[in-house]
C-alpha cells in the first residue's frame, strides 16, 4: 500500500487563518485580511510584530482549537481506503503545540491511529511515497514525492506540485475510485 504523510498546520488545520483572525484583533497593524494572505506573515509584519506571533504560537491552547481545512476529514477518511495515511507535523519548535496535537487529531481524525501520528522535529526522517505539506523546505528534504498545499507562504514556488484545496487532493489520489465508494 503506498503509504502518504500529510502535514498538519495549513494543512489539515487553518493556522494561518487563525493567525489571521488574531493579527487583525488584537495587532496594531494597518494590513488588512487580504494583506495577510497574500504573502508569508515573517515578509509582512514588523520583526517585533513577528516575534508577537511566535508569542501566540508558543501559548498553551493556541494549537488545540485551530479549524480543521475545508473538506479534509472526508478526503483523508476516503483516502485512508486507498493508502496508508500518516499524520506528519513538527511539533517539537513549539513545546505546547504536541499535547494541543494530539488532542486536536483525536477529536478531528480519531480514525488515524496513534501509530500513525508522528509528531517531529525535521522532516528528513520521514519515509513515505509522499508528503503533502505547505512548506518548501520540508519537500526539498523529502525522499519521497513532495506535494505543496498551496498557502500564503508559497505562493512563488514552482518547484514542486501544486494542490489548492483538499477537494484537489481527493480528485488527485483517488480520481475515479471516488465513483466507487
Ligand atoms: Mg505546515
């Protein structure tokens, strides 16, 4: 069975949308929604305004209630007939964010074993036939076949394939199986 990592933060989960919503309250900025989502946050706020950010990704609590992306729950469950689905996220940069993880994948994925939740530090130990991820420098360290989740931050790269939405990723993976199940 091939077997498929896939990311989690601006993956399965909207993080940057989060990040957006608090940017937007509780920052002093004059960027509007569209601003914040049409480049990499670090590009876009002030260093000081960024280490605000890296405040917030740091509080307890802030991994555990991001929203989960459009249509992932349905895709990766279909997709899990099909292909042995890993769950794939550095979770190690921001101490609080493992148990958040954790807790956020049982409530959202509880049909992905614990065994199959790898919760890491850098991606290069990962041995899968793919990853779906949103960062470039996870993909560039990849062995396997890397697929970009499109996100503010990656708007510029051509290197690698490209999936807008998980609806893409279904029709990507699962094609005409879909007709079947
Ligand atoms: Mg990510």
């Amino acid at each position: 069975m091939l077997r498929i990592a896939l990311d989690m933060d601006d993956v399965l989960a909207d993080t940057h949308g989060k990040l957006v919503k608090i940017i937007l309250k509780d920052f002093d900025t004059s960027l509007t929604e569209k601003d914040l989502n049409g480049a990499s946050l670090r590009s876009l706020l002030h260093p000081k305004q960024y280490k605000k950010v890296v405040g917030v990704l740091n509080a307890p609590g802030f991994f555990r209630d991001i929203p989960v992306m459009k249509d992932a729950v349905e895709v990766v469950r279909e997709l899990s007939g099909y292909y042995e689905i890993f769950v794939a996220s550095a979770a190690m940069e921001f101490r609080n964010s493992l148990i958040d993880k954790f807790d956020w994948l049982d409530e959202h994925f509880p049909f992905i074993h614990w065994k199959n939740r790898v919760l890491c530090g850098d991606k290069s130990i990962l041995k899968a036939h793919y990853l779906i991820d949103d960062h470039v420098f996870n993909l560039a360290n990849f062995s396997g076949k890397g697929i970009l989740f499109n996100a503010p931050h990656n708007l510029e790269d051509t290197r690698f394939d490209r999936v807008m939405n998980w609806k893409e990723v279904g029709e990507r993976f699962l094609g005409n199986s879909r007709d079947r199940v």
